[in-house]
C-alpha cells in the first residue's frame, strides 16, 4: 500500500479510522477521526495493520456490482 500525507486509513483491529498527518524517515503520524488522538508508527506497520480507504471502496465497488 502507498500511503501518503492526508490519506485516511482503517485500523484492521479495532476498526476505527485514522487521517496520515505526516510521513518522514520512515514513521508516520496518524489522528483520529475526531482528533482527540494521535499515533505514531513505521509506514511498515501501516501495510500491516491498515488498510487504506481507497483500497476498501474498491472492494465494495466490486461486491456491489455482482
């Protein structure tokens, strides 16, 4: 997954959805949804426990369309 600044991303445990605030030197800076909290993580981490909001509309458009 290439993820980059301003991207939204779901996390694949607890379901909840962060914005990517900022990629640097290989960590990332991900906000909750109502901006009360703050992650910081390896952009390694971001392709294994989330998943891109893109990537999840894709999924539905398929699904929907059989």
């Amino acid at each position: 997954m290439k993820t980059k600044d301003g991207d939204t991303v779901k996390n694949l445990f607890n379901g909840k959805y962060y914005k990517v605030k900022k990629i640097t030197k290989g960590m990332a800076v991900l906000q909750s949804e109502d901006g009360q909290s703050q992650i910081l993580t390896e952009v390694e981490n971001l392709n294994l426990f989330y998943e891109k909001m893109e990537d999840i509309r894709a999924v539905r458009v398929c699904i929907e369309t059989l």
